[in-house]
C-alpha cells in the first residue's frame, strides 16, 4: 500500500533521486496551528513526513471560517489528530508557546516553519536556527484584510547562508504591521491575522515545496539565499535574493552543545555550575543564562504588594500577601544571566530549574568563562505525542 500511496510523488522533480525516501524520514516543525500552520501540517503528513505541531492557543469560534481547528480545543492537538487520522504517527501537538518548548527539542528536527506571522519572534527563531542548524522557513501573510499579500523566506545563517534577520537593525526588529484588534480582546493580545484561504493555501504551498527542496537537496539553491513574495492583488509573484550580512544582529553563531544528564525537575543551578567547572575551568566567574528565559526577580499586586521572588514568567508566581491572589511577574529588570554568587544570594541556586519556570522538556542554557567559547547546556527533551 505505502508504494502505491507515494509513487506519484516519487516520480516528480521535487522527488527525484530518491528524495522522497528522504523525506520520509525527515520531521518538520511548524510553529502555529492557524491559518497557515494548519493546512501546511496536513500537507507535510499527506505526502510522508513526520510533523510537529506547536501552538499554546485554543480554537475559538472566530476561527473556524479560515482555520483547521475546533472550538474551544487546543489547536495543535486538533491539526495533530487531523494528520493522524489520514496517516497514523505522523503528527505530534505541542501545546506550548516555542519560546517556552525548548530548544533541546527542536534540535532534531529537519526544518523549522514559522507560521505565526509574529515579528517579535524573529530574533528568536533565528538564534534557534542559526545555533541549531536547523533550517527556518517564515510564513507570513499581509493580515491586514486589506492586501492579498504574502511571502516565504529561508533563514540558514548556522549554514553559511543569509538569515532572516541579514539587513535589519534594532528598529527593525522592534517595528509591528498595524493589524485590527478583536473588539473587547484583551491589550496584550496580539490582533489577529485577517486573510482568506486562496491566499493562505497559496502561501502554505510554496512554503512546502520550498521545505520538501531544503530535506531533499533537489533544487535547494531556489530556496537557499531566497525570498518568495506573492502578491494576488496585482497577481504578481517574485523570487528576490537574499545576502549574507557580515554584521548580521544574529551573529550567524552555531552553538557548541553539550548535553545534560539530568531532568529539569530535578537539575538546579549549583549542578550545571559544578558541570562548567569541568567544561570552563573558573566556576567564580562562569555566568549561566537560561536561552529564551530571563530571570524575574521581583513579583507585585495591582493592589501595590510585592514580593522579592525568583522565576521565569512561565513559573507560577507567588499569592500576595495581603489578598492572597496570583502576583504577577515584574520583567523590567530581569536577569539574562547570572553567577552562582548571585544564584545563591537569589536562593535559586539548589532550586529545580523547572520550578523556575524553564521548559520541561529540552531547556538550553548558555555558559559563559572569560577567555573561553561558550558552551550551551542540553537537558533532556521528551518526546510528547498529541
């Protein structure tokens, strides 16, 4: 059955040479289960590679005009089950925003898919991807309702190629497209991506091929170095070039890994500062800095309490003093990194690193010496299955 099932697809150009056997057994991780992440998760378990689908958000109603999702269910479980159903294993959920999925996660991945349409996560895909050497495809569409627009770019700066961020600055990055927010939504929430289904499908199918090319090898020079806009309101479409910056905000750093033994919920800040002495030599001045999780020092109350704690703000933050309801984590002084003096002054550092609020699975965390290339901590990821 699985010979007649793929060989049609065995006999096109984007397979070809055994590509697809390649395929096969790549797995591909797409970050957000909406409007494009759905459709293409579907299409990347359709044609015989495994997906990993991740999304921390529930499906709501407004969704299911344009989305494969259900009402009031997680959404990556939802497109998870949806792969399985029409191919057994094929999919995984997890039901996690990526910052906080760990890095050690995405490591075995083949290529990773940015669907979010979410600009505040271009620095940090492109760390993961440039210090992984994981290849990253962004999805995005023009989500203002107004354009039918839409682009797929290759970022592989840990590759030797141009990343997503060649060519920007720190106004860049910080610069938002004006979008429409729900009426009633909360401030913090981002507004929602306004774009039909012919322009999603569009998008989602340039950025499979553009991601059965990189796991293949067949024609990955039109994905490498590129980017592909389409614009259906004027139906125009162009392949622009990418280059490699030199003075690239990324830095273009593949990281050196060296993997942990222990658990999140049972390794603490004091056993990766005795590893690094081994790794690093001066344990006094070694810093670690936990990647994607800053260090809250501080938690308050709308009611004006406050209560000098420790903790990512995935960590469960601690009741107030004086009405006993959930603080909430102050960010603005945070700690990106930290000695094992400070950790102890903190009383962290014989804390789990999980109780910290850092992932379960997979959680990565950057060691620093003086006169010495960092190393980047590897604990253990899990696999989960929706």
């Amino acid at each position: 059955m699985n010979d007649l099932r793929y060989d049609r697809l065995r006999r096109t150009r984007t397979f070809r040479d055994g590509g697809h056997e390649a395929w096969t057994r790549a797995r591909i991780g797409v970050i957000g289960a909406g409007v494009l992440g759905g459709p293409l998760a579907v299409a990347i378990a359709r044609s015989g590679a495994r997906v990993v689908v991740f999304d921390p958000q529930d499906g709501a109603p407004e969704n299911l005009g344009t989305q494969l999702v259900a009402a009031g269910e997680p959404k990556a479980e939802t497109v998870a089950a949806a792969c399985n159903a029409m191919r057994e294993g094929s999919a995984e959920a997890v039901i996690s925003d990526i910052r906080h999925a760990g890095a050690g996660l995405l490591r075995g991945l083949s290529v990773l898919c940015d669907c979010t349409d979410d600009a505040t996560l271009a620095f940090f895909l492109t760390e993961i991807s440039n210090g992984l050497d994981v290849p990253l495809l962004r999805l995005a569409v023009d989500g203002s309702g107004e354009n039918e627009m839409g682009r797929v770019r290759c970022s592989a700066g840990g590759a030797g190629h141009a990343c997503q961020l060649c060519g920007y600055d720190a106004a860049d990055l910080a610069r938002s497209f004006p979008r429409t927010p729900c009426p009633g939504a909360p401030a913090d929430l981002p507004p929602p991506t306004l774009a039909g289904g012919a322009l999603s499908m569009t998008i989602t199918g340039v950025a499979l091929l553009q991601t059965q090319r990189l796991v293949t090898g067949n024609d990955a020079d039109l994905v490498l170095d590129r980017e592909i806009r389409i614009d259906w309101s004027r139906f125009e479409v162009q392949a622009l070039a990418l280059e490699r910056s030199a003075k690239c905000l990324s830095g273009h750093r593949r990281w050196r890994l060296v993997d942990v033994a222990a658990r999140a919920e049972e390794c603490t800040l004091d056993d990766l500062f005795a590893l690094c002495r081994d790794l690093l030599g001066d344990a006094d001045a070694t810093t670690l800095e936990p990647h994607g999780h800053a260090l809250c020092v501080e938690a308050r109350c709308p009611c004006g309490a406050s209560v000098r704690r420790a903790g990512t703000i995935f960590a469960a933050p601690p009741p107030c003093p004086r009405c006993n309801t959930p603080l909430f984590w102050r960010r603005d002084g945070a700690l990106v990194r930290l000695t094992q003096r400070e950790a102890a002054a903190l009383g962290v550092a014989a804390t789990p690193l999980l109780d910290l609020g850092l992932p379960r699975h997979g959680a990565v965390l950057k060691a620093r010496a003086p006169r010495r290339a960092p190393v980047h901590l590897v604990l253990p990821a899990a696999r989960r299955t929706s």
